[in-house]
C-alpha cells in the first residue's frame, strides 16, 4: 500500500473513485496487522469528524470512511503504528515543496486541536519554516501572527516543571468551570487570585476574567452588534450609530425603563454581523485549505462538461473584464444566499428569521458547498420579515465587500509563504422568489412580478379566484419552429404566439433603468410608499444596495433562484393536481 494516492482522488461529481472502498478494506486489514495497541478490538477512526481521536470498532471505521472520507494530510499512517516518513508535496505551479504529516504530539495535545479547528486548519502539522511557530511568526502579518500565539500557548507550560497543564488549557479549563457551576465574574476572579497565590510562578496564568476573554478571543470569531429601529426603516451604523432617535418617525431606539434602574439602555432590537475579512483570511493558514482555494483557476473539465461554477460564462466573462481581480487566483469569489426560518416550534405564532449566508466558490465542488464554508455573514432578527428594507441590514456588509474590492486586506498564504493582497467578489446570490424580489428590488407580486417579461408582461388575472396566472406569458421565449407556439387549443384559445423572445438587457441598461424610476424616491421612510408608476410601467421598489458595487453591472448573473426551491414547489402542484 505504498500508493496512498486513493485516500483522496475523487470523481468530478465529489464521489470516492471504485476502488476507494477496496483499499479501506485494505487500510482497515493493514491496521490491525501492524498496529500493536489495539484496544479491545477497536482502533483509532482517522475520518474527518473523528480525527483520529475516537476507538471505534472495525466495522464502525468502516462506514465512516467509506461516508465521511479520510482527515485531510493523513498519507502517513503515524497514528495507526506506521514510522514517519516526510514526502513533499509540489505546491501547484510554483512547484513549492511542503512536506506535512500528523503529529503526534497534535494529537496527544487536544487543546492544540482546538486551535486548528478553530482557524480552520485542520490536524496539518507543517514542518521545517512552517511547522515552526517562531519562524511562521516572523513571516506572516499580524492576523496571522495571533494564531501562532495560540499554537505556542497550547504547548507553553503553566509554571517551569508543569507536565499537566498549558497556558492555553487552563484558561479553557477555567471558562468551563465558570459555565458549567454558573459562577458569577467576581468569583471567577477571586477563585484565579487564589489559584495564582498557590503557585511558584503565576506569569502564564490570567489574571481576571477580562484577560482571560481577551486572551481566548482570537479563538472564536467575533460578532458586532447595531442597534436597528424595531420597523427596520433604520441601522444605527456609520455615521448614524450616536444617534438616539429614528430620522423617519422620531421614536427612541432605546426601549422604555424604570427611571429608578440603575441598568444601561436597551436597544429595540439588535443586529448581529459576522464580519467576513478574518474568516477569508484565515483560510489561507492551512496549506490544505490555502491550495484548494486556487482550485478553480488550474482544473480542467472533461468534454466541456460544467463542474463547477468557473466553467461557466458568467465567470469567464468576470475574468475578461476584470483582468488585475483574474490576475491573481487567490482573490475570493463569494456567493450569497439568504431565506427566512422560524426558529421555533411550526406550530407556534408566525416568526421569521433571516440568516446571510456567504459561500466561497474557489474551493473544489466537493468543499464549497459544505457547511465548514458556508459562512454565516448576519443574523436578521424577527418577527416579520425584512421586506424591501432587506438593504439596511446588509449596509455593514456591503460597505466591507466594497472595501474588499477597492483595497483588499493583507492576508498570509501559508502555503506559499507569503503575504499577498487578498480581494474579494460576489457573483451572484441565491434564493427563492420572494427572497429574490427582496434581493433585487423588483417586486414578486402582481401581474409585472416575472422580472423576465418586465412591463412585456402576459400576464392576467382569474375571473373567479382573482389569482395573477402565467401560463400564456412564456411561448415567446420557444424556438420560433416550436410546436407549442401554434396550439391554440392547449393554450389561450384562438391564440397563436407569433412574437420572437425579449432581449436581454445588460447590466449597464438595468442599472439605468432602475435609476430612472428610483431616483428622488427614499423607501426606508415607509413600507406603503410605491414608486410612481409601480404596476403599470415597472415593479420596482428600490435601487438594490448590490447596485453600490462597482463590478455588479458587469455580472451576466446577478440573481439564482434556488432549485431547491422550484423542485419542491412545481412537484407539489403537478403531483396535487393528478391525484386531485
């Protein structure tokens, strides 16, 4: 088995290869033969979610390599009983040599593994400059900088002679104490001021419950909070955040206290933003996350077959127009989606909550869509939905994603060993219909609601049950020799569709459009306040705030609608009507 090439070769769809499944049977036989610590019949499940962390019983491994696949960077079996044994990697064409095994001392230490997890590293232990956190420090940019920090907490110990305890492990420890017995912060801090004078040498220790949130906090990723007006006409962002009453109505964006309470003001209602610089940054600090999101600059696909979104025009046309963005492949393509839940029970009153959702398109199809990559970019509060004032919530967004554009961040690519410039896109964004007319602007309801046909619309209404019906507005769009364009019996009777498809405006001529109509007309002070003409001429409600980017006008997609979504719905109709 010295060909470990089939750990992860995968089918263009993301599927394991045929012989995938013979050679797990292969490791898991190999395994047992070599492996002298074998506990109990069980050994050490190497998938993706255990990480080598769990015994699991021979057929229990099975099914979940054969399921979850191998951890990444694991062709050296040193877990399992085999010797190390470095093989560089050829880093792509740069043709830079990384050598990366598991080590053992990450998996004996599982507040290392913490770290990796939490930067989405993953068990990759990097050897020579890499591996080493001194000299990675001195290579990379501050961003970075703070994980190696943790990397050297991790296995710094908590006093000289200390072989139980780390400085990071104790402060993790701690924390989890104070949650689990639901101490207050005043006996947090008495119990560390107590620990510290019990011990020779207390400099690695925190000293109260503030160092130990600041010191723990590049671990987690953190979150603002805007206060919003509760009829979401208004964030409290920018140049607005030090104002305490709405510009639309007057009304205090505090909610009303006992003058006697001694507590600070309370917003109405609060947004909670997850900015997305750091976790684009932070997945240039693994060189197997940092290789993979060059991906879908070096693939190739099989007979023009379109696996993965760069296959498609809409890419390649953003790559011809904006050559200095292509120049460098590393820069990040974003996909937006976004749709309403209700967090609670379905049977209980209406609730609708609004999760942003960011995915990044450079990874190879079988990562891109998977949940570590799937950013969660902002939390819309309830209880009704957002409606066309979707648009003030994403100001913060929109303003880092114009920054991201323009400027870029200085990001460290560990792979290559370098700091680069990293920029950022959205392509498109993904939806429902409703979500869709939110997203864009142009209303999903009424008889201009098909934002294909625009004012062209076919559209009528149904005499009896006054439902806007479309079955008639699309023949135009078939081929001119179509069948379907002469039934005049299957159709509207009598009528034969005779008219060539619409053309398709470009970006330049939509933004245009858009503005004719919406220019003077502020829809944040009002949800009733239509446009002039709204109906009859257009549909619009707004000016999207995506129109802001400078490169939205030059996307030949601006807007998916969810398949998901259609599937389910079209189904459901057809299969209701046949089986009445």
């Amino acid at each position: 088995m010295d060909d470990r090439s089939w750990m992860y070769r995968r089918l263009m769809d993301g599927r394991f290869r045929p012989e995938y499944i013979t050679s797990v049977r292969r490791f898991i036989n190999f395994v047992f033969s070599i492996d002298k610590n074998i506990s109990r019949g069980k050994i050490r499940c190497p998938c993706v979610r255990c990480k080598n962390q769990k015994f699991l019983k021979e057929d229990d491994v099975c099914k979940h390599l054969l399921t979850k696949g191998f951890l990444p960077c694991y062709e050296n079996w040193t877990v399992h009983g085999e010797p190390y044994v470095a093989q560089p990697i050829l880093a792509g064409p740069s043709s830079i040599e990384i050598s990366h095994v598991v080590n053992d001392v990450c998996l004996e230490n599982p507040y290392r593994n913490l770290v990796m997890d939490a930067m989405v590293v993953g068990d990759a232990y990097y050897n020579d400059n890499v591996s080493s956190p001194e000299v990675a420090e001195e290579l990379s940019n501050p961003e970075a900088t703070k994980f190696f920090q943790l990397l050297k907490a991790a296995e710094e110990p908590l006093w000289d002679g200390c072989t139980k305890q780390s400085k990071l492990s104790t402060c993790v420890q701690l924390f989890n104490m104070k949650s689990t017995l639901n101490l207050t912060q005043t006996a947090f801090n008495k119990f560390i001021d107590f620990t510290k004078s019990c011990m020779p040498n207390d400099k690695n220790l925190v000293s109260n419950f503030y160092d130990a949130k600041k010191f723990m906090r590049p671990l987690g990723l953190g979150y603002e909070k805007y206060d919003v007006f509760p009829n979401y006409c208004m964030l409290y962002y920018g140049v607005d955040a030090m104002k305490i009453n709405c510009d639309f109505y007057g009304s205090s964006r505090y909610k009303p206290k006992n003058p006697t309470s001694k507590g600070s003001n309370k917003a109405e209602k609060q947004l909670r933003y997850f900015p997305l610089t750091p976790r684009l940054q932070r997945l240039f600090m693994s060189p197997y996350h940092a290789k993979d999101m060059t991906w879908h600059h070096f693939h190739t696909s099989d007979n023009g077959v379109m696996v993965h979104p760069s296959d498609g025009e809409a890419w390649k046309e953003f790559n011809r127009v904006h050559l200095s963005f292509a120049s460098d492949p590393r820069n990040v393509r974003l996909g937006l989606c976004t749709d309403g839940f209700c967090p609670f029970d379905m049977s209980s009153n209406t609730y609708s909550c609004w999760p942003v959702i960011v995915t990044v398109y450079n990874l190879p199809p079988w990562k891109c869509m998977t949940r570590p990559f799937m950013f969660l970019t902002m939390m819309i509060p309830g209880p009704k939905n957002p409606g066309k004032k979707l648009d003030v919530f994403l100001r913060p967004f929109i303003d880092e994603l114009k920054n991201l554009w323009s400027i870029g961040v200085e990001t460290y690519d560990v792979y290559r060993k370098e700091n680069f410039q990293l920029r950022e896109a959205i392509m498109w964004t993904i939806s429902d219909f409703p979500a869709y007319g939110m997203l864009s602007g142009w209303s999903t309801h009424e008889n201009l609601s098909c934002p294909y046909c625009i004012e062209h619309s076919k559209a009528f209404r149904l005499k009896n049950g006054g439902k806007t019906i479309f079955f008639y507005c699309h023949r135009r769009f078939l081929p001119m020799n179509h069948p379907y364009r002469c039934q005049s019996d299957k159709f509207l009777k009598g009528v034969i569709e005779r008219l060539p498809p619409l053309p398709c405006p470009s970006g330049l001529e939509m933004l245009n459009e858009v503005s004719k109509y919406t220019e003077g007309h502020n829809g944040s002070s009002s949800c009733n306040d239509k446009i002039p003409g709204f109906g009859v001429k257009h549909n619009w409600v707004k000016k999207s705030t995506f129109w802001e980017l400078p490169y939205w006008h030059t996307n030949l997609i601006r807007h998916n609608l969810d398949v998901m979504h259609i599937e389910k719905n079209v189904f459901d109709n057809i299969f209701y009507t046949v089986m009445d």
